[in-house]
C-alpha cells in the first residue's frame, strides 16, 4: 500500500522538476560517491556531520588523555586515581573489541 500522501509528494516534485528546482545541483553529473555501507549511509551521514565516533575511538581518546596528564602529574594520590581510571577505560575497550 501506497504512502496516503503519495500523489502529493509526486505532484510536488514533478513541479519542482518543471521549475528547474534540480537544475545546477552540486555533483550534478558526477558519480555517487563510494559507499560500503549502503543499509546504513544514512545513518553514518548523519553521525558524521555531528561529529559522533563510535565508542572505541572515544574510548581512546579518553585514555590518551588520561597518559598525558598522568606523565604531567607529580601528585601521589591523584597519578593513582588517574591510573585507576585508566585501568577501567581500558577494560572498557577490551569489552568493546571482544563484543564485535
């Protein structure tokens, strides 16, 4: 069954088309761009232009700098919370790469 709102949405482009709304469009005539991942480019897209990264690389991220800092640090009691942070981050990426 048809989307109710199907003849309009048609209608509505073929009129865009009429006035040249598609003319001129950046890429025109050039090839798609790659995708290897067709289900999801969407998805992805978006993500992206949000600035998301998986949880991994965030993960990462977070442990890099946690190293700086520590390497920074002289304190006793704070370079042990850091490492303990570490430690948890981690595990945390273990988890992450035993899980794919």
């Amino acid at each position: 069954m048809d989307h109710p709102l199907i003849d309009l949405i048609n209608a509505k482009i073929r009129a865009a088309e009429k006035d040249g709304a598609f003319d001129d469009l950046p890429g025109s005539g050039k090839p798609l761009p790659r995708c290897d991942d067709p289900e999801n480019a969407v998805l992805n897209r978006i993500l992206k232009d949000n600035g998301a990264v998986p949880e991994i690389v965030s993960i990462s991220q977070e442990l890099r700098r946690l190293r700086e800092e520590l390497m920074d640090n002289s304190d006793r009691d704070e370079r042990r919370r850091i490492i303990r942070d570490m430690a948890v981050l981690e595990a945390r990426i273990e988890l992450a790469q035993k899980g794919r």
